[in-house]
C-alpha cells in the first residue's frame, strides 16, 4: 500500500508507490493503462489494482524511455509485451551508457527538479560513500539517497522534514520516503548489504514524521495499530501524520501489537474506524478482524498493506486501503 518491500520475487504495488518507484504520477501511470494498455496485473479480492515484478519492470523502461525522448505512446507500446528479463536487459544497457552514468556536481539535497541519476555521497559525510542507485531522480531524492547512504540521518530527517512542511505529508511520503525505501530494498536483494542503511533512514522518517503536530477536534478517534507480529509500523506514521494534517483525532497504537491488546483499546476508545497493517503474507489474519469488540455506533474497519492480500475481511465488512491518499480520503471523511 503504502510502501514497496521491493525484495520478494511476488510484488503487489499499489498504483501510488508504483508510481513514486519509477518517478512518475499515479495520474500518468492511469493514463499508461487507459491509453496504451499498460495495466497492472494483480486485482485484488477488493477489486484494487495492483503492479507485479515484470510490470514495474515494464514500468521502469518506459519512464527511462521517456526520459530519453521516446514520446509516451511509443515507449509504452515498446515495452508493453516485453518479458521482464527482456526489460531488465534494456535497463542494464541504458545504465551502462555514458549519458546515463555520468555524475552531476552540487551537493544534490536542494529542491529543485531536475533529473539525474544518484552520485556518491560527499566524502565529508559519516560512513563513507556508495551509490544508491534511484534511477531517474530529482535532486531532493539525490540527497536523500546520498544521506542515507552516508548513515546521516540528521540530513534525511532534514530533507524529510522540509518536504512535509513545503508540500505536505503525502506528497513527502510518495516522493521521497517510498522511492528511498524501495532503493535500499533493491540493493539488499542484491548485495545482502546495508540494512544498516535501512535502519538509519527508517528512524529518519519516522522522527520527520513524528513532527507532524496539530491540534484537532474531539470526537471519537480513528485507531491506527499493526497486526500481531508485523514490526513495520513506518506505514502507519505516514497515515497518522497525514490524517493530523487533516485535522483528524488519531490515535497511533503502534508495530506488532498483539490482537488482544487492539481489542482492549478498541473498547475502551471506542473509535468510529480501525485501520490495521500488514505488510508480509504471515501478518495479515483475518481472526484479529472477527475478535474486535462489536459497538453502536459501529466502527468502521479497513485494512492495509500486501500482507492482507488473499485473506477473507469480510467477518467484520472491513475495506481494504490501496494508497495513502485512498486512506486519508476514506478517514477524513
């Protein structure tokens, strides 16, 4: 939903973080699948549509394609029918070309929107420099990457944190959060290297996230909590920061929180909505959903993340959320 694992072999992306990995819109990625039939493959038990391995792949060449000068009907109709090891064989050619590989000057973490391809963080930083490669990126991502990289966490919550106050927080989170996480992702599936880096740039966005503070009406609450086992409560900041800007009572319950725990506050908050996480296949189960306690007025139930994918949500009614801007829609109305 809201961020890719980017590391399992079977992917399902929501049309959003599809759409951040690649440096796209969700508009132009509609507009790919309306136009020029470059659809996702997955749908869902809810009917959401969802982009596999080979799609992303596919998604990736034509964005590169584009970049290139290729005009969008072209490159998509290109790559459309393309196997993802005939798109990966393209990408690789693309990467070794000088124009692709050559590095840009400038520290790289201003605000501006020009693409380039990832440099390697300045020598001045702590822990040393490697790429962290984003494909085509602007130069706020730039600096992201090579913060993180560098295991500068101050400067990724900098550039984090400027980009929530400058453009809010789903903006922030698509943008730069998503791309950056699903970078690491990549480079761990490929190296077995830096889940130092990813533990650095996590925190990172979470403490940028954490400084999302507004005061809202009363009311009764929307509860945000993980399912049992699933440590993976980053999704769920982004959510909590995005429902505050838009003045909603929240309450964050937290990663891994244990089914019996959810039912005791749900009790006792008595919340008018419940939305749980899940990120992998063993998170998401649909026991927790029947175990929440029954009240009048109902609250309404959603889950979220790829780990629901394939469970029965129908004990309870619950809907499933595809995208952050899905879920602060859903919840602030």
């Amino acid at each position: 939903m809201f961020v890719r694992p980017g590391v399992a072999e079977e992917v399902s992306v929501s049309v959003a973080s599809a759409a951040a990995s690649v440096g796209l819109t969700p508009a132009t990625l509609r507009t790919w699948d309306r136009r020029y039939g470059l659809s996702p493959t997955i749908r869902t038990l809810g009917g959401h549509r969802r982009y596999n391995r080979e799609d992303l792949a596919k998604l990736q060449l034509a964005a590169r394609l584009v970049d290139n000068g290729l005009p969008p009907a072209g490159a998509v109709s290109a790559v459309r029918d393309w196997s993802d090891a005939q798109c990966r064989e393209q990408l690789e050619a693309l990467d070794r070309s000088p124009d692709e590989t050559a590095s840009s000057d400038g520290d790289g973490d201003g605000d501006g929107d020009g693409h380039d391809e990832p440099c390697e963080p300045s020598a001045g930083r702590p822990g040393g420099g490697r790429t962290l490669a984003m494909g085509s990126a602007t130069t706020e991502q730039r600096g992201i990457a090579r913060a993180a990289m560098s295991l500068d966490g101050e400067r990724v919550r900098e550039i984090m944190a400027r980009a929530i106050a400058s453009r809010g927080t789903i903006d922030a989170w698509n943008e730069l959060a998503v791309p950056t996480l699903v970078a690491i992702g990549k480079r761990w599936e490929q190296t077995g290297e830096n889940i130092e880096v990813e533990h650095v740039a996590s925190l990172a966005f979470q403490q940028a996230l954490d400084g999302v503070q507004k005061s809202v009406s009363g009311g009764r609450p929307v509860v945000l909590a993980c399912a049992p086992g699933d440590p993976h409560g980053l999704p769920m900041l982004a959510l909590r920061a995005a429902l505050v800007e838009s003045g909603v009572n929240v309450i964050m319950l937290g990663a891994d929180l244990p089914g019996c725990a959810l039912v005791i506050a749900v009790e006792r908050l008595r919340p008018r909505a419940v939305v749980i996480w899940a990120t992998m296949a063993d998170h998401g189960d649909g026991s927790v959903l029947a175990e929440l306690p029954e009240q009048r007025p109902p609250a309404k139930i959603f889950v979220a993340g790829s780990g629901w994918d394939g469970v029965d949500i129908s004990s309870r009614q619950a809907t499933a959320l595809s995208s952050l801007e899905e879920a602060v829609e859903e919840l602030s109305a």
